[in-house]
C-alpha cells in the first residue's frame, strides 16, 4: 500500500478523523520504514551507527559452524570457525584454530576457500580451490611482512623465529623476540647464542653476507645442540681440490661492520589457553 498524504486544502481537505485513518494506516504498514523500531534485530531499522554491524552480522560465530571439523566439508557462502584440531586445515603441523571462508567459483564443483588464523609465523592467510573434479588443490600461503624476513644480502625468505648476528650483538624478528635468545661473544669471531628453539631442520637455516660478486664475505662453522649454538667465522679461503670457499681455522674474523648472519629456528609451541 502507498503511503497515505493527508489533503490540508481549505476547505475540501481531510477531516481530522479521515487524517488520523491515514496517519495509523502509514505506521501500520510494515513495507515503511515509520511503522518500524530502531535497532538491531530483525526487521528494525538500524542507526547509521550501527549500519557496520548488520552488514557484517553474517561473519558471526555460530553454534552449528563448531561441529564442522573438516575443511573439505565446508559448504559456500558461509565463513567458519575450525576448531584446534581440525582436518584439512593449512597448517597441520600446529594445532590452531582456524577462521574459513568458502566462495563458489563459476560452478557449483568450483570453490574457493580463504583461511585465516594460527599463532606462529607459518600462519597468517592461506588460498586454495577445488575444481570441476571435485578435488581440494593444494594449500597456498601469502607472503607478507609477519611470515618473511629480508636477509643480509637484501633476499627476501620465509622466515619463522629470524635472528640477525651481528659482530656485537643479535637482533631478531617477532617471533624471535619472544624465543628471548641470550648472545655471547667468545672472541674475535666467536659467538654462542642460547635459549633457542634450535635451528631449522627444513628449508634454510643460515644465510651468509655476500660481496657484489656473490661470494661469501667471510666463512663459518656452525653447531647447535639443546637450542645452544657455536657460530664462528673465519677469513676465507679457496680450496682448489674441491672448488669452494672454506674457513681458514687459523684466522678468525668479525662478522663485517654494516652486516650479519641470518639463522632460522624452529617455531615456537604456543599454548592457545592462554591467548
């Protein structure tokens, strides 16, 4: 029904009676906006205020969405929230919760999904689909500044707890800082480095400053046990027989002024209770 004007022409206009008819029939009618409250349940309109939260009301964690465990299952349209646990996640190898989002692609056997969540620097926002087969593709992280680090010779690698060994001090990333690793300098070129998660058994470990030709700086020898590790570094020297450049153990050399050693470490374990 169309919204009922009151006629205010004299004379000829609506009697006080026929006026409040149309004044009640307007707030009666549900297809406008005066007949309805404001707020933020259903069929209330909201203040401008509190326009974010209606737009976004679909993102709120549900009851139904916790019995979900399996990626692979996740229907479109709808984010949810994975529980610590949860198979076909990005990152099995830490047990964190994760916050999916599916999209359908051009048809119906076309997904995409959008995965956010964890507490370690292998975390962050994962991507991946599944195609007319049916079948999940593999998982893809994006790299931003949280999961990569930029070594000494200006790389840019994926990091997980990062720590830069100066001549005189160490310096690290996020997850580095909360490792809290102790630095010791022995001597000239001598350096231990303490309380460590321990170097990283997959992918790089240890990145060494290059000159402009890409040849290494300086060369080293490198040891770890029990998160305890015996970094050294010596002058260079090349040896003919197996063509490469190998630390000559009789002199010792500083890490450069302006430079560092990259190492890389194992992630650490966070407990989710306490977060």
């Amino acid at each position: 029904m169309a919204i009922q004007t009151i006629n205010l022409t004299v004379p000829g206009g609506d009697t006080p009676r026929s006026a409040n008819t149309k004044i009640n029939a307007n707030f009666s009618n549900q297809a406008h906006a005066a007949s309805r409250l404001v707020g933020t349940s259903a069929g209330q309109v909201p203040l401008a205020e509190n326009t974010y939260k209606a737009a976004f009301s679909n993102l709120a964690r549900r009851a139904s969405d916790d019995a979900i465990t399996d990626a692979n299952n996740l229907p479109s349209g709808t984010r949810y929230y994975l529980a610590a646990g949860s198979t076909n996640t990005p990152n099995t190898k830490h047990d964190t919760a994760w916050n999916i989002e599916t999209r359908q692609g051009v048809s119906s056997n076309v997904l995409n999904q959008i995965a956010l969540g964890g507490n370690n620097s292998t975390a962050g926002m994962y991507l991946r689909n599944r195609n007319s087969s049916s079948a999940w593709g593999e998982w893809s992280i994006v790299y931003t500044n949280k999961n990569t680090t930029v070594d000494g010779n200006g790389l840019l690698k994926p990091s997980s707890p990062v720590l830069r060994v100066f001549s005189d001090r160490i310096e690290g990333n996020n997850d580095a800082d909360i490792m809290q690793a102790v630095f010791t300098k022995n001597g000239v070129g001598d350096y231990t480095i303490s309380n460590t998660t321990g170097l990283r058994t997959d992918g790089w470990y240890i990145t060494i400053p290059n000159d402009m030709n890409g040849n290494p700086k300086v060369a080293v020898t490198l040891s770890e046990k029990d998160g305890v590790v015996s970094l050294k570094s010596y002058k260079r020297i090349f040896d003919m027989s197996d063509f490469i450049f190998k630390p000559d153990l009789e002199q010792p050399l500083e890490i450069p002024d302006g430079r560092w050693i990259d190492l890389r470490f194992e992630e650490l374990t966070i407990d989710e209770t306490t977060l």
